[in-house]
C-alpha cells in the first residue's frame, strides 16, 4: 500500500471512529410502533445519520420516500459498484451480559464496543472510508461506485426488492457484512413459525430474534424447576422473584456453538411433568442434538456443510403455542423437501407450519472475475495466501443481487461477535480491512 495512503488512513481513521459513535449511539432495532416509518423511527434515523455522514464527505446521496433505503454515490462512468450494507441491528437482548450500555460506544484494550459496531454499522462506515482515503489521496474513479444502505436486513428483507424494483442495479458488488477472505457460497435461509392450540395452560414468551440463539429465559421462581435445572446441570442464577436460565447468544448460523435458553428452560419444563406441544417437540428433537438430526437426519454437503437450525422466539398465549424457526439449508439441498419433512414431523406434535421468510441460496464460480479481483485484493495487502474463499450459513445482502459476494470485514482467526453481548471490532484490524478495500477500489479502477 503506497505511504501517501496509509498516513490519510491513519488521518481518517480519527473522523471514522467518530462518525462510527454517531451510528452505534442510535438504538437501530426493529420495534413495531405506530410511526410512519416502515420499521420505526430508530431505524429511519439512523439511515438519515448516515447520508449526514456521506454528504458532509462529498458524495452524491438520496433517500427513498417510504424509508425502505438510502444510497450515497460517487465517481463517472457506466460501470456501477455496489456496496450493500445493513443499518439496522439485532437487539442488544439481556443488558446485565454487556460491559457497557450496548448504545454508548466504548473504546478499551484496541478494541470498539457496541451492538453494530460488526454487525454492521461499522464494516459499512470502514468500506465508505476506504474510498474517501484514496479519493483524498488523489485516486481519479473511472466508474461509479454506489453504497446501498439497508434497513430490513436483521428481520424480513423488505427493504431490498424495493431498491430492486426502483433503482439502478451494480454490475458487480459485495458486502462488508461477513469475513476475509470471502464468501462464494451461502446457503439457503429458511424462517418459519409451528403453531399449535395451547392446551398447557401456561402463558409466556422469551427470544429475541429468528437468527439469534437466546441467551436467556426469565422465569417465575419455583423450586421444583430449580431442581431439574440442577439436575441437569443447566445453569441458571436466582433472582428475587425469578428464576434466570442461562444461554449463550450467537448468530444462528452457527447455532451448535451457543446454548439456547429457550431448549434448556422447555425440557426442564417437560422432565417437571408440565407438558405442551413445544417442550416434547425440543425434548425429543433438539436436546443433545446439534443439527435436528431426528427430524431430518443428518443433511450436509461438500460445499456448505451442515443444516442449522435454531428456536429463536417462543410464545405461548392463551390460545396457542408458537415456536420461531432459523434454519439454513446446504446448497445442493432442495428447500422444499425440507419443508416437506420438518411440516410432517410437525404434525405429529400438533403444530402446523407457517413459512415466516425464505432467502433462496447462492453460488459464485471461483474462477469469476468478481472473485479472483477481490482475492487478489486480499492477498496483496494481507500476504495471507493460505486463506481461500468458503461458503457461509450466513444471509447477506449478496443474495439480493446478481454478481454479488459478502466480503469482509472480520479477519481470519478473529472472533465473530456480532449478535453477543460485548459485540466488539479490534481497531487495527478495521484499519487492515480499509486497506483491503482500498485495494479492491483500485483494482475496479483498472
């Protein structure tokens, strides 16, 4: 990387870190209330911060009138660039597991906190700095290149088949929304809800997202479950009047690797003799089991591995039982044969099954122009020619457009945090993630 660019990084870095406060403060989690904004009003600001921010750097911006997404762009020329991003966030689920308040950025021992500070404020904010590092440094683009800001990207996906329906489309792209070196390969994100008459006569509800295994379930204190809970060997931790299961919260793409509250608290539940549709389904399925392998057997396959699959959110109402579903499918895996066995085996529990959302899989050649630039990218700046491109049970933006893959911005090696408490990026790996980017600007260039 030439001098004249690594010293207006190291300027820049400064504005970022500040721009990137700016961002992180705003509490950008999907909330249903009555604003006129599609997914309230958090959301909706932290779209118009963060065209503030794009325009007071110089570039061309514009916001949808219905709130759905925002774009900043810069440079000439026929050829477009896109880099999508996601301005929305998980929520930041049980406070006490944070350091800090999710919401009040902290710098501490090299590293940034907050919730989006990965995932994915902060790798969109790095990228858009990459580029006006080498703009600043005197790079001439001869293309466009054009950020696409998302606000739907952590719940439903409403946000981008109205950019597709009413905007330009990049002739290639990626997005910051993952790892280096980067990802060809996603496999299929399939969300559904099992629903069933509640005859348990219990009432509650725990679970914060689809793709987020819980870290917790808060319980009314009862000595008998804390028995069971021990008797498992389930942690948990008493409070005045209730009783705190304890998980571990990570991305459901990964969900062996945590420990869902809402599995451990139902089978205690049905050991304790309290029946319900849910907690037989989770006892006899999910426990001890780390790929719902009795429901489907065990589906894997060369290129993305496993099937995934996380209870996300429970709720019982007075009415009825309902159990929130992630899966992610193996790309050489039919979708509808997967629904097609989880809904008969549903049945058998009395739960009838309900599509919540689908995003179809993708799959980019390696040998393809978009991939061997931006691998060339990596490689130059990092030296690193171990690493090789890899699928991912993560849903990015990549598949919401043709020629698209997710490229960056956690290093190898490092900790993915995004969706935990204490979601934290490590300040100079931000700095070696502008520089790749920087690289793969350049490279477009030419």
């Amino acid at each position: 990387m030439e001098k004249i660019y690594c010293e207006k990084l190291e300027e820049n870095f400064i504005e970022f870190l500040g721009n990137l406060d700016r961002l992180i403060s705003i509490p950008s989690y999907y909330q249903e209330d009555k604003s006129i904004y599609p997914f309230g009003e958090n959301i909706q600001k932290v779209l118009e911060e963060m065209l503030s921010i794009c325009k007071e750097l110089g570039f061309k911006t514009y916001i949808d009138p219905e709130g759905y997404y925002g774009y900043a762009e810069v440079g000439e020329g026929d050829k477009l660039v896109g880099v999508l991003g996601h301005l929305d966030v998980v929520p930041p689920g049980n406070l006490e597991k944070w350091d800090n308040p999710p919401f009040s950025p902290v710098i501490k021992d090299g590293k940034y906190y907050g919730r989006g500070s990965q995932d994915d404020k902060g790798p969109t904010l790095a990228a858009i700095y990459a580029l006006k590092t080498l703009l600043d440094s005197g790079l001439k683009l001869n293309y466009r290149v054009r950020f696409i800001f998302g606000t739907d990207e952590e719940n439903l996906w409403r946000d981008m088949p109205k950019y597709i329906e009413k905007e330009e489309m990049p002739t290639i792209g990626f997005t910051p929304d993952s790892k280096f070196p980067l990802i060809y390969s996603e496999k299929g994100l399939l969300q559904c809800k099992l629903v069933g008459k509640n005859e348990s006569g219990m009432v509650f509800k725990g679970g914060d997202a689809f793709n987020s295994v819980p870290s917790n379930m808060i319980v009314p204190k009862d000595e008998e479950l804390k028995r069971v809970l021990t008797e498992l060997n389930y942690e948990f931790e008493e409070k005045e009047n209730d009783i705190e299961i304890i998980g571990k919260s990570v991305h459901a793409q990964v969900a062996e690797t945590g420990i869902n509250a809402i599995n451990r608290y139902m089978h205690a539940l049905t050991l304790l003799g309290k029946e319900s549709k849910s907690g037989k389904f989770i006892s006899e399925n999910l426990i001890g089991f780390d790929f719902a392998e009795p429901i489907f057997g065990l589906i894997k396959d060369e290129h993305s591995g496993e099937l995934k699959f996380n209870v996300g959110k429970i709720e019982f109402t007075e009415n009825e039982e309902i159990l929130g579903i992630d899966m992610r499918i193996p790309v050489t895996y039919d979708k509808e044969e997967i629904v097609k066995t989880l809904s008969e085996k549903a049945k058998e529990y009395g739960f009838e099954y309900r599509q919540h959302d689908y995003l179809k899989s993708i799959y980019v050649p390696l040998d393809s122009e978009l991939i061997t630039t931006l691998m060339s990218a990596y490689q130059e700046v990092t030296g690193d020619m171990d690493s090789q491109p890899v699928a991912s049970g993560g849903a990015t933006y990549a598949r919401a457009m043709e020629n698209c893959v997710a490229f960056g911005c956690v290093l190898p090696g490092r900790p993915k945090t995004e969706h935990q408490p204490n979601e934290y990026i490590v300040l100079d790996d931000m700095k070696q993630a502008m520089k790749i980017y920087m690289k793969a600007f350049e490279k477009f260039n030419r």
